[in-house]
C-alpha cells in the first residue's frame, strides 16, 4: 500500500469544472460539487495514509521488539563470563621517588 497524494488543483480547476459547468446549470450547485469532489478525494487519502500508518507503526513495533529479545542472550553470556571468570585484582603501590 502507497502513500497517497492529492491530485493537483488543475484537475479541479479546469476538468471537472468543464465537465460540471456542461451539465449542471447553478453555479451554486457546481461549486457544491467541486468542493465535495476535493473533499471526497482528501477523505479517501487521509485514509489512506492513516492505514499506511498504522501498518508502519507495528511493523516498526515489531523490530524493536525482536531486536529487544534479540539482545537478552548476549546479557546472558556475558553476565555468566563475568561470574565465572577469576579477575587478578592487583594491589597498586604508591611510590614516593626519593630526592
């Protein structure tokens, strides 16, 4: 599913203006119906893109999960490494060089 975009004004402008202004004959009425054109069109790609939307968001939900639960093993494994492996702790000695 693609984003949608909104047709140019052009077309609301000039085509179907044209082909209002052949069959209706108030210019009331064309108006009404090239508003409710550009509204119509506006309704049908905001949901669109409100789908869009969502499915992006859980998949991207989705990732951060899996890298989330991804990364639980690597704690493990160095969480046990620490624990078993013997550190040397070496005692530092402050020496005073004599003049």
């Amino acid at each position: 599913m693609d984003v949608a975009y909104l047709d140019p004004p052009h077309k609301y402008y000039v085509d179907l203006r044209i082909e209002y202004e052949k069959n209706y004959d108030s210019k009331d009425q064309r108006e009404q119906l090239l508003k409710a054109s550009y509204v119509n069109e506006m309704e049908t790609a905001i949901l669109n893109n409100e789908e869009v939307l969502r499915r992006k968001s859980t998949y991207y939900l989705n990732a951060l999960m899996i890298a989330l639960i991804s990364v639980l093993p690597y704690h493990v494994c160095i969480g046990f490494h620490l624990n078993t492996s013997e550190v040397q702790v070496q005692k530092v000695k402050i020496v005073h060089p004599t003049k």
